[in-house]
C-alpha cells in the first residue's frame, strides 16, 4: 500500500520537472529572440547641440521613436558640422533650423545637398541681443555705444558656428559697434550672464526665445532697428537626402510636429530640472512625453 501510494507522487514530480525544464527553455528563448529583435531596430543618427532647447526636442523625439520601436543615437557637432555631414549623408536629421535669418547661410550653401523642410515646429521665435532690465540706459542696439568702458568692448558669445553668432557679425558691422564677439559654448554664455546679474554688472549677449533663462533671470532684448536680427523666425528641421525614402513613417510625423510656448517652455523645464538632479536630460524629456501622450499621438499619427 505504501509503495502504491509513492508511485503517483514520484511521477508528479518528475512530471513538473519536466515542465519546469521546457518552460525554462521557452523563456530563454524568448529572451534571445526579443535581443535579436532589439538589434534589429534601425538606427536614427541625430545632431545634436547643446543649446537648451535643443537638448530638450532631441531628447524627446529619442523617447517618441524609441517608443515606436526604432533606435535613436545622438551626435554633438556644432551648427556648421552637422550640415556638412547631412550634405554628405554622415548624419540623418538635424531638428533646428531657424529661418528666414539666422541659418540663412546655410540654407543658401546646402540648399542643393540636404532637404530642408517647409513645415515649421515652432512659429513664435526671436532672436537679439539681450541685457539685465537693471540696465536702464541701454534699451537698443545703439545705446551700445556709448557702454563701451562698462562692457569691457566685448559680446559675450557661445557657438561660433551658429547662424546667431553669424548674425551678430553683421550687427555689430552694420551698427558700427567697436565690439569683440567672444565666442563660448552656450552653458558658458549663460554662465557668464547669471554671474553678471548676481552682482548686478553689465553684461550684453545674443539670446532667443523659446529658452528657459527668460523665466529664469530678468533679461530684455534691445531694439533692432535695423532689423538685422529680422523679425518673427520659425524653426524647421533638416534631413539628409534620400531620409524620407528609408524612414517613411518618422519623416511623415516631423512634419507633423508642432509646439507652442507653453508645450516647448515645459519639456525645457523638465528636462532643466532633471540635468540639476544630475540625471539624464532624457529623463525630463520621459516625463514629458508621458504627460502629453495626446499631443505626440497627433504627431504619429
């Protein structure tokens, strides 16, 4: 009797061990499949800059195209390289190019080699030269010139490859400044202003709008009567020739794409407010994303 009733439970459990073995196996090889899967994915090269909301829209668009399945790897070339390596197609899209003024030079020299696109992302942009509001007697470009002495003569700048700093160039010829433009990087730029402020010195840079420090720090644009700075600029993105053939889907929602200030000056908080933390600036981007679901939906839709 005792033996009769050991049988049925020896073979219950050789039973689901054997279960266990072949349900272990599935499981491994679903891992492998989902990592062949994973290697797959094509890849999306991205210029990438480090200017604020450039950051920012890069790193969203890696959490958008990675959510759908593609692959995203960033590159950080300043302004000038990244349109040489699309012309060439070392490069697949860059997401910011402001026009009609500030890329302007670059449309005219690339205009042939890397396509350019007609639809706008953001419609509201400016660019100037900016001072603290605490200076009082420097309200236009022009008043520069009698700021020489305080000024120390000097623009403080950031990437020399930017269409910005072309154009401040141009102001600072065509307004006779006998001014230096001292070129940086743009966390340095910015650096420079919010030491200036902390003790109220003067301080005079290049500076646009959408960008987290208007909210930040109490900065006002000088008047640009000769409109060389321009007036109301949109941003475009660019891609490399032959990009909308090989990513169909992903070309059809950048055109899509559209911000205003409030979506564009809250991912820029997110993404500011995850770098302070020393994280991932995709990390703001993640929790942005996620909270407009809808709006990116219309984008990819």
């Amino acid at each position: 009797m005792f033996y009769k009733n050991r049988i049925p439970l020896i073979t219950a459990i050789i039973f689901t061990m054997i279960l266990s073995a072949c349900g272990g196996n599935t499981k491994e090889e679903k891992t492998n499949t989902q990592e062949e899967s994973a290697s797959d994915k094509p890849v999306i090269t991205m210029g990438q800059i480090s200017w604020a909301e450039n950051v920012a829209v890069t790193n969203m668009w890696k959490v958008i195209l990675e959510n759908k399945g593609y692959q995203v790897e960033f590159n950080l070339l300043d302004m000038g390289v990244q349109m040489s390596a699309l012309s060439k197609g070392e490069l697949d899209v860059n997401l910011e190019i402001w026009l009609p003024v500030q890329d302007a030079n670059y449309l005219e020299k690339y205009k042939e080699e890397v396509n350019f696109s007609e639809e706008t992302w953001y419609d509201n942009a400016k660019v100037g030269l900016v001072v603290p509001s605490y200076m009082e007697d420097v309200n236009s470009i022009e008043d520069l010139n009698d700021q020489k002495e305080a000024l120390n003569g000097e623009i403080t700048g950031f990437d020399s490859g930017a269409g910005t700093m072309m154009v401040t160039k141009d102001v600072i010829k065509k307004y006779n400044l006998d001014y230096e433009l001292v070129p940086s990087s743009e966390p340095a730029m910015l650096t420079e202003i919010e030491e200036a402020m902390e003790d109220e010195e003067p301080i005079v840079a290049p500076l646009w709008s959408p960008h987290r420090i208007f909210s930040q720090l109490d900065l006002k644009y000088l008047k640009d009567s000769k409109k060389v700075y321009g007036g109301v600029e949109k941003i475009h993105h660019a891609t490399r020739h032959g990009f909308a053939e090989d990513y169909p889907e992903v070309s059809k929602w950048f055109k899509n794409w559209k911000m205003d200030d409030q979506a564009i000056g809250e991912l820029m908080t997110y993404v500011a407010e995850a770098e302070a933390k020393d994280k991932d600036p995709i990390v703001g981007a993640e929790k942005w994303v996620e909270e407009n679901q809808q709006l990116v939906n219309e984008w990819t839709k």
